[in-house]
C-alpha cells in the first residue's frame, strides 16, 4: 500500500524542521522530548560506559542520539550508541554501531 506514499531520501531529511526518523523512505514524527525516566535511564547508560570506554584500545565511547544514515532513504536516531574507532569527519553516522 505504501507505494503511493512519496518517496524520500537523506537530503530530504536534511531540510525537515522537528524530530523524525526515515524508514524506508516514509518520514516517521518522532515524540516530544523524552520524559523524566528516560533521560535517568540515558544517563545512567552514559555514566556506566564512561569509565569502561576511558582506556578502550578501538576508541569506543557511549553517543548521544545521532543520526544514522542505515541507506539513503532510511535514517534512525537510537537513544544511545556505542563507536568505535577515530571521530566521526562528517553529521551523521554511516556505519553500523558496535
């Protein structure tokens, strides 16, 4: 049924005002900010991973929510990632997480 749904990519994303994610092709609004026990969780994930990443031989830390460019039409912001290996050169993530 949703072939009759536009159709849109990456740099269509790029223009949106908000909060969305792209699956596939088809925008998906994302929720207002979090609620109070959410962001305790997030945080509690940052503070465990912190000290586990300090010495990490692959450059791993714990990310906010980032994009991640999964394909051209398919972007996803998760709540927390684990990267690894040197600083993102570019807005987005275009591999997969640890």
């Amino acid at each position: 049924m949703h072939h009759y749904l536009p159709h849109y990519t990456y740099r269509d994303y790029c223009q949106w005002e908000g909060r969305w994610e792209l699956i596939d092709g088809i925008p998906i609004a994302m929720s207002p900010a979090p609620r109070e026990e959410h962001q305790i969780v997030a945080g509690n994930l940052y503070a465990i991973f912190k000290p586990i990443f300090k010495n990490s031989r692959n450059a791993c830390r714990g990310v906010p929510p980032i994009d991640w460019v999964v394909k051209d039409d398919t972007v996803l912001q998760p709540d927390f990632l684990v990267i690894c290996g040197p600083p993102l050169d570019k807005a987005f993530l275009s591999f997969v997480p640890a």
